[in-house]
C-alpha cells in the first residue's frame, strides 16, 4: 500500500512530531525534582542523548514511545498499513540504535533506565516509583 499523503504533506506532518520535551518527558522531569533528584537533559556527551542523566547516581534514562521504538506486546506499537517496509526498517534502527548506545554507557559504568509511554499512561505513579527505586537501587 503506497502513503496516502503526498511526499510534501508527509514531510510537513513528520516535521510537527516533537523528539525533545515531550508532555511526558516534561512530566517525568517535574516528578523526578520534586523528589529532589538534580539530573541533565537530553546531554550530547553521552550515547545516545538520553533524555535524562542522573550524574550523582551514574544513571541514565530513556523514555521511549511506544511506536517509536517498537514496543512488543503494546497496543500503542501498530505498525502502519502504509509504507510498511519503511516504518518496520525505521523502528528496527531505532531498537538497533538503542540496544548499542544502552551497551556503551553499560561500558561506561552507568545503569540504564527505560520508561515506556504505555506505563506512564496506564499508572504514572506506579511507574514513577519504579524509577524511582531503581535510580537509588545498585541493581539495574
């Protein structure tokens, strides 16, 4: 099935899609300083920018987008009846990208944590305290 949208709609739709402050990564930030907790955003010296890194607690974080990053089992990861072959070789990049850039900061001595959209949705607060727990814990 070829895209419904012309090659110039679908750019302009694709421009609009946020990858940086997020309602959600927002959210996650304001809960994680009300808790007292002093962490670095989206820093570049870091694989794979993650969208928070904690130094104090030598822990990074991801939170990633169900769709985006391919989220098995979800039911915010459908896959897109249009141009299928260019979504499943872009969210298979993106997992890629992810799984080398968790290793090298693994390397590096860091724990790495992942948020999903769907628990963030479903319970934020359970989610959250999870987070929690695992940023403070010496277990990953």
């Amino acid at each position: 099935m070829v895209d419904k949208f012309s090659a110039e709609k679908r750019s302009e739709i694709m421009s609009k899609i946020k990858g940086k402050n997020t309602k959600i990564e927002i959210n996650v930030r304001k809960y994680l300083f009300s808790k007292g907790f002093r962490y670095r955003k989206n820093d570049k010296r870091y694989p794979g920018t993650p969208d928070l890194v904690l130094p104090k607690y030598k822990t990074a974080v991801f939170i990633n987008g169900c769709f985006w990053h391919g989220h098995e089992n979800c039911k915010l990861y459908r896959l897109p009846k249009s141009n299928v072959e260019f979504w499943q070789k872009k969210i298979e990049r993106n997992q890629n990208n992810y799984l080398r850039n968790k290793s090298k900061l693994e390397e590096m001595g860091f724990k790495v944590i992942v948020v999903w959209e769907c628990e963030l949705r479903k319970s934020f607060d359970n989610a959250m305290n999870e987070v929690v727990y695992a940023i403070k814990s010496d277990k990953i």
